[in-house]
C-alpha cells in the first residue's frame, strides 16, 4: 500500500500522543503506534494499557485501507529532522517492510503487525455525559493537579476528583495536608455522580488542552472515562475507591480574615525559607492589625529571619504555623493579585482564596497547620 501524507501534520499527530507510552512496557507491542488507514484518513493509536490516546491525519493520497504498527520511537526519530512536505510511505503488508521519500532523501524501516494489537477498552451502555468548554477541564486540572498525593497509600488520593452536581461541577485533589477545591458553576448535571481521575491521564490531558481551544466531550461510568476533542480521544481506566468527604475538613467559622498581596508573600516566603528548618521547613505567620510578620529559625543551625508585609487585617492578633514549601506551592497555584487568608485558630486548617473570584467559579484552597513551639 502507498500514502502520502504531510510530514509536519503527520510528526505533530505522533509528537502529541507519544505522551501516553511508558518507557518500558509488559507488551513489547505497545512500544508501538497503531495506524489505521480508513478512507483517506490515518487514525494513530498508542496505549499504556491504562490509557489509550487516538488521533488522526488526513491523507495526501491512499491506494487501499490498512492496519500496521510502528515503533514509537523509530517512526519519531525517522520524521523529526525532516522540515514540511508531503513524505509518501510505501507499505508492503506481508514483509512490514516500510519505505519513506521525501523531497531530498528516503529512508526504511521495519513495521510490526497489527494483529497483536490492545482492542480499546469500551464504556458500554451505563454512561454519563457532559459537554464541556476545554477550558473549564483545563482550569480545573491545573488548579487541583499539584495538590494530589504522589504515594500508593491510599491510590484514591493520587487523582482528581471530579463531582457533579445539580449546582457545578466540582475538581477536588488532596494529599491530607493541603487540599483544593474548584467549583465551575457553567457544568451541572441532573444527579450527583463523580469519578477519580488518575494523575497520568491528568497530565496528558494538561498537555493537550493546552494547544486546543473549543468543546469537549466527557463520557464516563465507574470503570472508565473517555474524553473527545475534535483533535484527539482520551480513554483511561479510573481509580476505583471511595474519595474522602472533602466538605467535612474545610472549616465553616473562621473569624480571622486577611487579604495579602500574593507576589509579596510569595517574595518573602522564599526569603524566610532558607533560613528555616531544612526539615520542617515551619513558617510562623503572625497577623496584627493591618500587618503581617512571616518567620522561620532553623535552632541547629542558630539561623532565622523575619519579614514584615502589610496587609487588611482587623481581627485579634493570631499566630499560626505551617509548612513553608506547601503553603508555597499553594500561593503560586494562585494567579490573583491578592489573596484572602481564613482562620479559625491555630490548630485549624488555614484557607486560601482569590480575594477576587473569576466570573463562573470559585477557588478554595486549605492547608493543615503546623503546631508552633512558642
């Protein structure tokens, strides 16, 4: 068989799915592409056997349907250096002998069958769907991503949590010292249904949507979740578990308020860090009227510092402690100029919020305090 197809098209299709392969694989095959030649159109496959991503390209020409594989890494590295044109591949399907020209030059390679092949996990019939705006999947990825917990303990806290409801659609990660939770109130659904996407699929999916703009169509049950844009289809297996009753840590009253400049506390953060705790790394925040003084002292190395913002705050004086590093991370997770800081006393969960809320939704973040010595 012989197609033609335009290289650039073609090397960005592959570049944006090689995302999904591991390096190493229990299935030798799926260190390869799938390519599916339909009708003028090149569907290009690749698959974790969690997770199976799908694109497609259209043809130049094509003389006859087909399936074959190629090795991932070969059909990249074949395509990579060779600036757009159209690149004609001519496939012979007894020998898998591949042989590409282009303008200046040519090359061959060896293909693999494609008998041997995952079939795609399939949804069935007891599926939920909504219709999305990518960038509400993508705000809620980025803004829950960097909060879900890295080790296997408990596997339902390394995803994001993903609850519709009659009101919104809510993204929710944790890893039981910060947490965050976003509401998009554009998404509701009928019922109250939810899943827990894993972190790989999260990530890919942060590439993705990324480079994409328009709809996006999310279809899930309690296995699996498919995710379809009119570039690429995203299906994965989800975590299966009970996620935590995340409403119930949040606290309800919290009489101290305070609204910060993010950038400057994020400035005097990393200067108070170095002088912590290597270990700890323990912050003391220390709220007075319409100020705000951020400490840390390392006693084993006889090293401290203090800075001194000014900030709105017109509640009793306050003293709190938490982990520099992830109060930190939750600050630079936060693209508002100002933030607001909720208390209710020091052995309580801070709250971090925009002080100003985007139209449409609504950012909550929190982090466990740290007991102080003084």
């Amino acid at each position: 068989m012989k197609i033609k197809v335009s290289s650039s098209a073609l090397f960005g299709r592959l570049t944006s799915i090689n995302r999904v392969l591991n390096s190493k694989n229990s299935f030798p095959i799926l260190d390869c592409f799938l390519f599916d030649v339909q009708d003028q159109t090149m569907t290009i496959t690749a698959s974790d056997s969690e997770s199976t991503l799908v694109t497609s390209v259209e043809l130049i020409e094509c003389d006859q349907n087909a399936r074959f594989c190629i090795k991932a890494k070969t059909i990249l590295d074949s395509l990579k250096e060779i600036a757009d044109q159209p690149i004609t591949l001519v496939v012979n399907l007894d020998t898998m002998e591949i042989h590409g020209e282009y303008q200046n030059g040519s090359f061959n390679i060896v293909g693999e069958r494609a008998d041997e092949y995952p079939t795609p996990h399939q949804l069935g019939d007891e599926i939920h769907t909504f219709e999305m705006q990518q960038n509400v999947l993508l705000g809620g990825i980025n803004s829950t991503l960097f909060a879900t917990a890295d080790d296997e303990i408990r596997p339902v806290m390394t995803g994001i949590y993903f609850d519709f409801t009659p009101e919104n659609l809510i993204f929710v990660g944790t890893d039981g010292r910060k947490l965050v939770r976003k509401k998009d109130f554009s998404v509701k659904s009928e019922e109250q249904v939810g899943f827990i996407l894993p972190k790989k699929p999260a990530i890919i999916l942060r590439g993705l949507l990324g480079k994409s703009e328009g709809g996006v169509t999310l279809t899930f049950n309690d296995k699996l979740a498919q995710l379809t844009t009119s570039e690429f289809t995203l299906t994965c297996r989800l975590i299966d578990g009970r996620y935590p009753n995340y409403n119930s840590v949040i606290p309800q009253n919290n009489p101290y308020v305070a609204r910060i400049d993010r950038a400057a506390m994020v400035s005097a953060l990393k200067r108070v860090l170095v002088f912590s705790s290597q270990s700890s790394a323990q912050i003391k925040l220390a709220f007075k009227k319409d100020k705000l003084t951020v400490s840390g002292q390392d006693v084993d190395y006889s090293t401290s510092a203090e800075e001194r913002l000014i900030c709105e705050y017109d509640s009793p004086a306050i003293n709190i402690g938490f982990k520099g590093t992830l109060l930190l991370d939750i600050l630079n997770n936060l693209d508002s100029a100002e933030i607001t800081c909720l208390l209710a006393d020091p052995s309580r969960a801070g709250i971090i919020m925009p002080a100003e809320q985007r139209e449409g939704e609504e950012v909550l973040m929190l982090l466990m305090p740290m007991m102080l010595n003084d």
